[in-house]
C-alpha cells in the first residue's frame, strides 16, 4: 500500500513537471511558430490599418475647409459615395482630387523646361485631374442605373402579371422570385429592398426612390405606395407596362446600332488590312520582275 501511494506521488509529481515545466523548455513546433507569425503580421496590419483610419477620419476632416470642401460639395460627394456603396470619405475624393491637380502641375513644369509650347498645352491636365475623380464616380454611377434599366422592365413585368390575377401579393415575394435571374447592380438594390421592407413595404419603396432616382423607377415607386393605400390604379400599372416596353424596345435598338456600328469599323479594319496586304504582296512582286529582266 506505501509502494502503491508512492507510486502515486511520483506519477502526479511527473505529470505537474511534464504540464507546467516542461512546456517552458520545450522547443515551439512548426505550426505554432506559423501561427506566431500569422499573429504578428496581423498585428503590423492592424496598425497600419489604424494610422491610415486615423489619417483617413481625424486629418483628412481637420483640414478638410483647407482642402476646399465646402457642405454643398461634402453632400453632392456623400450622395455619389452611398450611391456606390463605397467605403470612402468625401475628405478622400477631395485629397485625390487635390493629389491629382498637384501632379499635374509638377508634369506641367517638367514639360515647361524641354518645350515652353508642351508645358502650356500639358496645363490642360491640370483640370482634367480636378474633374478625373468625380467623373469616373459619375460613370460608374452611370453605367450602375444603366445596368439596373436593363433587368427592371422584365421585373416589372413578372411584378404586373402577378398583380393582374391576385392583388393579395406580398412585394417581397414578388422580389425574391426574380433575385436569381438578376443582373449584379440590379440585384443588389433588390437585396437592399428587401432588408429595408422589414420596416414596411412603404420605408423600402421611399429608399428606393432616394437611391435609384430614376424616372421610371419613381413612377413605379408611386404607383405601389398608392395600392398600399388601397386604391386600385392597375390603369396606371399597365400604362407603366406599355412604358417600360418602349424603353425595352429603344435599348435594343441602340444595342443593335452599337453593333452594327462595330461590324462596321471591324470591316472597315479588315478591308485597310486586306489592301496593305495586296500591296505589299504586288511590291514584292514588282521588285522580283524587276531584278528578274535586270
């Protein structure tokens, strides 16, 4: 029994050295020391991600009246960014802007010093790295509503038909059945709506109208706030229809000019080709008769 509770002791002595002495002289395995490293590269991320939010949300606002951005603009910059959903400042387009007419200029001079007349004519940069950032915002925002005219004429018509039979149709439902078959920017205004449409279809189609504000994208917004007041205007929904069916027919008939259009310069190119073919082929044969009869 003394051999028995000595072996006892030993084994717990040996198993309180193994779990907490032994484990500060063990040398770190492979894994643990890239699990180290992965932590420490993280932790340099996340500092450097903390200066730049640091620069981005204290500096960028402190000077943001030396950088010349006036309320008016900082609204018309906030209305571009929430349209695009971008994680940005209005500070930030402002600084690039800025950024941009500094490097201009900078160019300007250099070209100045080889030819006067290239320097003044390089100045023009300096007015279209002013207007660059908030341009490509405009197109993006552009070419983002373009994209959304696209998909919502066959949305609006899977929405009409399902009124016509039954006007007991929840929106939502109606959303959900035609996210699938979206296009991406159309898709992810209807996946905002429908986040939206928990507080009521009303919130979600006054949202909707203050993000997309397109003409028949506010039309159709008036005509469901109206049947949710109760009122039957499926005349109005039809007109609508007849609308978006012209505006369906319109879009194809600039897709089919744009392509003919493109037809034409790839032939026009191809007929250039196909003539600097022909000629060189009748040079080279011009130039073999010639030192042939020489």
């Amino acid at each position: 029994m003394v051999i028995f509770s000595k072996l006892c002791a030993l084994a717990a002595i040996i198993y309180l050295v193994f779990t907490l002495v032994y484990p500060l002289f063990r040398p770190m395995t492979r894994k643990r020391k890239e699990h180290s490293r992965d932590f420490i590269k993280r932790k340099r991320n996340q500092k450097k991600v903390e200066k730049y939010l640091y620069f981005k949300d204290i500096v960028l606002r402190k000077f943001s009246n030396k950088l010349l951005l006036s309320d008016i603009k900082r609204n018309e910059f906030n209305f571009l960014i929430k349209r695009l959903d971008l994680r940005i400042t209005p500070e930030e387009i402002r600084l690039k802007q800025v950024l941009y007419v500094i490097g201009a200029i900078g160019l300007s001079m250099i070209a100045m010093n080889i030819n006067t007349l290239i320097g003044y004519g390089c100045l023009i940069l300096v007015v279209l790295g002013w207007l660059y950032p908030v341009d490509e915002l405009e197109k993006m925002i552009e070419k983002k509503n373009n994209n959304i005219l696209a998909d919502f004429p066959s949305f609006y018509n899977m929405l009409y038909y399902q009124y016509a039979r039954s006007i007991n149709i929840y929106l939502a439902d109606v959303v959900k059945d035609f996210l699938p078959n979206a296009n991406e920017d159309m898709a992810s205004e209807l996946e905002v709506f429908l986040d939206n449409i928990e507080y009521g279809e009303e919130y979600a189609l006054k949202q909707l109208k203050k993000r997309v504000p397109l003409r028949h994208i506010i039309k159709f917004c008036d005509i469901m706030e109206t049947r949710l007041r109760g009122y039957d205007n499926i005349s109005q929904m039809t007109y609508l229809k007849n609308e978006l069916y012209d505006l369906r027919v319109m879009s194809l008939e600039d897709e089919l000019t744009r392509r003919e259009q493109k037809n034409a310069r790839m032939q026009f190119v191809l007929i250039i080709v196909l003539v600097i073919y022909i000629v060189i082929y009748y040079y080279f044969m011009f130039v073999d008769a010639i030192k042939l009869f020489s």
